[in-house]
C-alpha cells in the first residue's frame, strides 16, 4: 500500500512528470521581478526569461545593462533565493 503524501507533494510531483514545472517557475519570478530586483530595475525591464537554466533579460537601456553586468551573480543568487533552489546557473542581460 501507498504511503499518504500532502496535496502539495503531489501536485509538484505531476507538474514536474508533465515538465510543465519550469514554465510555473518562470511565471512566478516574473510576477515577483519587483520584489526581486527592485522597482527601478523592473521598471526597466522589457521581458524575463528563463531558458535552459539561464536567466535572459532584456532591458529598456543601454546604461543599466551595462550597470547589471557587474551584478549578474547577485541578481542570480537572488532569483535562487526567491525559488528556493539554484536553478538559475547563468545570466544574460540584453
């Protein structure tokens, strides 16, 4: 017989068998850019990707992509921090 598991270890269990987890995944981190980064910089920024691993983003200026390519690893380790796993293993800002 079957051990009883909680609704949540369920549900993770069937996103993740049907690979529909990683778009769950990218949602969120969109949804929270600002509580991630900052209002500034979300307001700043045209769209977020999350693509084999590698978070994409793209940028309305040519100053700040400058500026956030010092800061690459922290804007990672934060993106990580907010999932709750180190997902992210890249950044790329365009």
């Amino acid at each position: 017989m079957e051990e009883e598991q909680p609704i949540k270890v369920l549900i993770e269990k069937l996103l993740s068998d049907y690979r529909l987890d990683a778009g769950l995944r990218e949602r969120r981190v969109r949804d929270n850019w600002n509580r991630i980064v900052g209002d500034m910089i979300a307001r700043n920024t045209r769209s977020v990707v999350i693509q084999d691993r590698k978070l994409l983003i793209s940028v309305n200026s040519n100053v700040l992509r400058s500026e956030l390519s010092f800061h690459k690893k922290v804007i990672q380790q934060k993106v990580n921090d907010f999932l709750g796993e180190p997902l992210i293993t890249e950044t790329l800002i365009k």
